[in-house]
C-alpha cells in the first residue's frame, strides 16, 4: 500500500513538472513576445542585422535565458539585446554583450532584471527611461565603452541593489531626473565615477554601497538634486571620495544610530573615506571633525573611522602574554 501511494505522488509529481515546463515557451532567435507567461532560451543567439533581438510587447512576462549568451556583433549604431515597454517583465540569467544598450525598457512598471551578466555594450548595459517601481538586483554590468553600467532617466520608486558595476566609461550608477529611489549594497569599482546623482533627481537614498578604485569621483551629486541621503557608504581609493555642488541641500549621514555600519563599527551615522584624516578620540567609530565634500558647502558630520586600539589595553595584553609564556616555561 505504501508503495503505491510513493508511485503515485512520483507519478503526480512528475506531471506536474511537465507541465510547468510545457507552459513555458522555448526561444531559439530574436523575436518578439506578444502573450502572456514564461518564455526561455533554448541556446545562445547571436546576430548582425537586427536593432532588437527581443522585444516583449505583452504585460506579465518573464524571460529567462537561462545562462544562454545574446550577442550582437553587426554595425548599427543603435540596437538593444532586450526591450519593452509592458508592465510586469521579468528579465533574469541572461548574458548579454555588444549591443549598444544590453537591456532598454520605457515607460516600464514593476520590471525585474535580476542575474544578468551584461558586457561590453556601447551605451549602458541597462537603461530604464520614465520607469516605475523597478527592481535592478544581482546583475553584473561592466566594459560599458561610452557610456554608464545603470542609466536611469525619469524613473521613480526603484530598488537597486546587490549589482556589480565596474570597469564601464562613464558612471557605474547614473541617475538623472530620477526620484525617490533606494540604492544599496552594490559593489562599483573601476568606473569613470561611481554613482551620478544628475539634473534634479532628489529624495534618493544611496547607502550600504561600496564604491573603490573610480578614476574620478566615488560619488557626485549635480547642483540641481537636492533632499538625496547618502549614508554608511564605503568610499575609498577613488580620485575624489565625494563631490556635491547642492551647497547643503543633502545629507550626507543619518542620524546616530545602533549598527554594526559597513566597516563593522557598533554605530550607523554616515559614511567611510578613505582620504578623512580626522581622529576617533572617544571610541564611538566616528571622526570628531566632519569630512568636508568637494565643492557647494555639504559635510558628512558623522564620518566613520575604524577605531584606534587603545594604547593602554595593547600594554596590558602584552604584559598578560609574557606572564603567560614565563609561565608555561618554567620561568615563574
């Protein structure tokens, strides 16, 4: 009897996954998606003589490459691997590299692009022009040769974290006339600048990110966006840490709270440079004197430092540590 019913809960399961598989659509060249539902890519797809390999023009519909490559190796000058402008488009495990935009949604709502590993385009690996609510997480995006890894334009209420940016020619992150956007635990590196905050975008939250090694600043904040909080940041070996002509219109740390904060200190106030040369005297993990941002007159009031090890508790540990070595020897 037992053995029945485990051959038949095999049996129903095992329909159930073919069904789910059958209710997917395989794609083998670029097309365009019309309907609803779940679509994949049954192999690599690479072409010279299209401006857009996949065009979704159906709400509520997930692509998944499943780690199959969309490669454009032609000559037009504008061409997108992936575009849409429906609602509801998840993008996820593709590999895309050489178009002039890699991915390219208008006018989007609650898109998901996640787990993609987008290269060398010639534009922006992805860009998302007048977009509300996306989630941008888990990508990879770098050898961007113009342009910037992320290029946001007019696009509100985004969540964009846990994405790599590096080795692109313009910003790893760039936001223009972008609002009220969440940007965290992101790794930028190697870049021309680390995020862009550009014409007008204000209310933006970037924090939790760690941004090293842009040749020229970690972080810039245009004259025109204003109310952004920028806050438990690790910001070091960048040309300039920080640059901000708002002349005080950010905020630059939050209010003193418990952590542990992106160095490993026990309090979350605002953020680490590199280049800050100021003393923790009390032991809090931050700097007594504000870290001053280039250009405009906006200071960072609660820099974070790794705390100093205390003189006189190294002196007291090294006198417990001969008296326990004399002793183990024989000596006391």
């Amino acid at each position: 009897m037992k053995k029945t019913i485990f051959v038949m809960t095999v049996m129903i399961i095992s329909s159930m996954l073919l069904q789910t598989a059958s209710a997917a659509t395989a794609i083998t060249s670029c097309t365009k998606i019309t309907s609803p539902g779940e679509y994949y890519l049954s192999g690599d797809i690479t072409t010279n003589c299209v401006q857009k390999c996949i065009e979704i023009n159906a709400d509520n519909v997930t692509l998944n490459c499943e780690g199959h490559m969309i490669r454009y190796n032609g000559f037009f000058s504008t061409t997108t691997g992936i575009f849409s402008e429906k609602d509801d488009v998840t993008i996820t495990n593709c590999v895309i590299r050489g178009w002039s935009s890699g991915i390219t949604l208008g006018g989007t709502e609650n898109a998901n692009i996640s787990y993609n590993d987008i290269l060398y385009c010639k534009m922006s690996g992805i860009r998302l022009v007048e977009c509300t609510y996306p989630n941008i997480h888990d990508n990879e995006i770098h050898g961007s040769t113009i342009a910037h890894g992320l290029d946001l334009w007019k696009t509100y209420w985004g969540n964009i974290y846990d994405n790599e940016m590096h080795s692109n020619e313009g910003s790893g992150i760039y936001l223009s006339r972008s609002n009220q956007n969440n940007v965290k635990n992101n790794t930028i590196h190697n870049n021309e600048n680390g995020i862009s905050v550009q014409t007008d975008s204000d209310k933006n939250e970037i924090r939790n990110n760690n941004i090293s090694f842009n040749a020229l600043n970690g972080i810039h904040i245009s004259c025109d966006s204003i109310s952004n909080r920028i806050f438990n940041n690790y910001v070091a070996n960048n040309t300039y840490s920080a640059s901000d002509r708002s002349y005080g219109k950010n905020s630059w740390n939050t209010t003193n709270q418990t952590g542990p904060n992106i160095i490993g200190g026990p309090y979350i106030g605002g953020n680490y440079f590199s280049d800050y040369t100021g003393n923790d005297t009390n032991g809090d993990g931050f700097g007594e004197t504000p870290y001053k941002i280039k250009w405009g007159c906006n200071s960072d009031y609660l820099p974070l430092v790794i705390p100093e090890f205390p003189v006189m508790f190294l002196s007291v540990g090294l006198i417990f540590l001969s008296l326990f070595v004399r002793r183990k020897n024989g000596l006391l």
